[in-house]
C-alpha cells in the first residue's frame, strides 16, 4: 500500500514525486518508457529556471536522481487499469498490481504521426523522433524535418550539423517556434524551409527514400529524395486507461483546471496530459507540485 503512485515518469510526475516524499508520503512512479518524458528527446534546452542551458537528458537525470534521494519507488511497466474501490488498485501489463490512497495521472503525450501508408512500419527504418538519438545516423546525408514548431527547429538545427542538406516541411506559411531558433535555421546554407506545404506521401519499399510533398495553395507536388525523416507535429495525450476516472475533452486532454483536480476524489493530473494553454518543462512541474499538494491534503483527510 503506498500513500500516492504517480502514474508517468516526466517533469510533472517527477516534481511530483519530490513534494510528496518532502510531505512524507510514500510513492511509487511507475513508467512505460524511459524517466524523463519527453524532454529527453530536446538536445538543447534553455528556458528552464536556474541552468542557462543543458540538455533535456541531462536535466530528466538529475529529476530522476533527486526523487530517488528523496526515498521515491519505481517500476518500469505499462499501466493497463485502473480499479477504484476504498482505495485504488493499479494493474500492469507485467501482471502486477499496486495499491494506493491517491493517484496522479502524468502520463504526458506521445508523438503525433502524419497518418500516411507506411509511416509506422517505416519507424526505425528512416523515419525518426529525435535527431539527438538518431542524427549521427545521417551525418552527410539528406533529412527532412516534418513540423514548424519550436521541438522540429532544434531538430532541425541540431541536423543541420550534421546532414548535408536539411529540408524543413510546415504545414503553415510561417514557421511557428520561436523566432529566435527561426532565425538560426534561416541562416543555415544546408536548410531549405518549405511551408504552407504537406507531406502526401512516404516513399520507399522496406526502408523510406524520399516523401511526396504538395504545396496547399497551389496543390503542386514534388518529391525530395530523402535519407531519413523526422516528425515533430506535436504530441497526442496518453489518458485512454483513465477515462472512466477523468473527463476528457475532445482531443482527449484531462478536463482538469490549474488545481490538477478531477471528477474523481483521490485521483489529480498533471502535466502534459491535461487541458492547459502552455505545455512546457516549467508548466509541468508547476503541475506535479500543485498535484502532489492537493493529493497529500486529501490523503491527510481520510485519517
């Protein structure tokens, strides 16, 4: 029996961790993935408070370490249930199941595809998620980068070391990100940014070559022969497992306020996972430690 189990293992779930040890809670964070989340995947990270700049592995390490320190438990395993009764039982895809007074759903989000034939057998056969994992695959060759936004510019900018050529595909006419990172990628003489653009078609048998791309206004195509493809439109959130515990909203976000509160006593979110207007490392773990708050005050209601 633990006092909360925190289900995800990212900034919110991590920061999470932290002030429920702090309030001499036990916990469990139970993670399907790698600890960290997403953040992991950022070669470059420098808006979160106190580091100028590192990378967002570096930064998931010393979250990781710092919950551990604090006395924190956890388990690498999928959660498939939930079962509410007196108290909540948590079931596994290893066949364990976990107990708890509280539970903080921060399961984050994960990659949004394109939806195109093929994208997903052709995962790990050129098609990518993060240049800092896979981009020295694909030194001296040709990549496309798929999203306007400020995760595909730094995966952009950072294969732009890298690559030979580097073609940036965005939906929009105007990139998204900030202007900043804009600014930089326009510099680069081995990046070519094409927008108001889509990609059509994936190209290739058992490994990608190339997409098909067409422009929006004037429905022209042409295909880029290609080495390897990153995606980085987004994220879509992780709360399928907890429906009958949460409202959602129609893009399946945690219809949940800035007091991580649910329709469901005992149960809170945080994170990438709910509804909110800015997704960032900062908003995240403001989220874990709102959670973790409100769900040590609930707990200490039951005595």
């Amino acid at each position: 029996m633990y006092d909360i189990i925190i289900i995800g293992g990212g900034p919110a779930g991590l920061t999470a961790a932290v002030y429920a040890r702090r309030a001499n809670k036990s916990v469990l964070v139970i993670e399907k993935a790698s600890f960290g989340g997403q953040i992991t995947y950022s070669p470059k990270v420098e808006n979160i408070p106190g580091f100028t700049e590192l990378s967002g592995n570096e930064f998931a390490e010393k979250l990781v370490d710092q919950a551990l320190t604090q006395g924190a438990d956890f388990e690498s395993c999928e959660v498939l249930s939930v079962k509410k009764g007196d108290t909540f039982t948590v079931s596994t895809d290893d066949g364990s199941e976990f107990e708890s007074k509280a539970l903080i759903v921060a399961t984050g989000a994960k990659h949004r595809l394109l939806g195109l034939d093929k994208e997903e057998d052709f995962i790990g056969e050129g098609i990518s998620f993060c240049a800092v994992c896979d981009g020295a695959f694909y030194k001296d060759k040709v990549v496309g980068v798929v999203g306007g936004g400020n995760s595909a510019l730094q995966e952009a900018l950072l294969l732009s070391d890298l690559a030979s050529k580097v073609y940036v595909v965005q939906n929009l006419d105007v990139l998204t990100g900030e202007k900043k990172l804009a600014d930089q990628l326009y510099a680069k003489e081995n990046v070519e940014v094409i927008t108001g653009t889509i990609v059509e078609k994936l190209l290739g048998d058992k490994e990608l070559c190339g997409i098909t791309v067409k422009n929006t206004a004037t429905s022209e195509t042409r295909d880029l022969n290609l080495d390897g493809l990153f995606i980085a439109i987004g994220l879509v959130p992780q709360n399928e497992p907890f429906a009958e515990l949460i409202s959602l909203d129609a893009r399946g976000y945690a219809d949940s306020d800035e007091n991580c509160l649910t329709k469901t006593q005992g149960v809170f979110v945080a994170g990438d996972c709910r509804k909110k207007n800015i997704r960032q490392v900062a908003t995240a773990s403001a989220d874990g430690a709102v959670a973790a708050l409100a769900a040590c005050d609930y707990i200490d209601t039951l005595k």
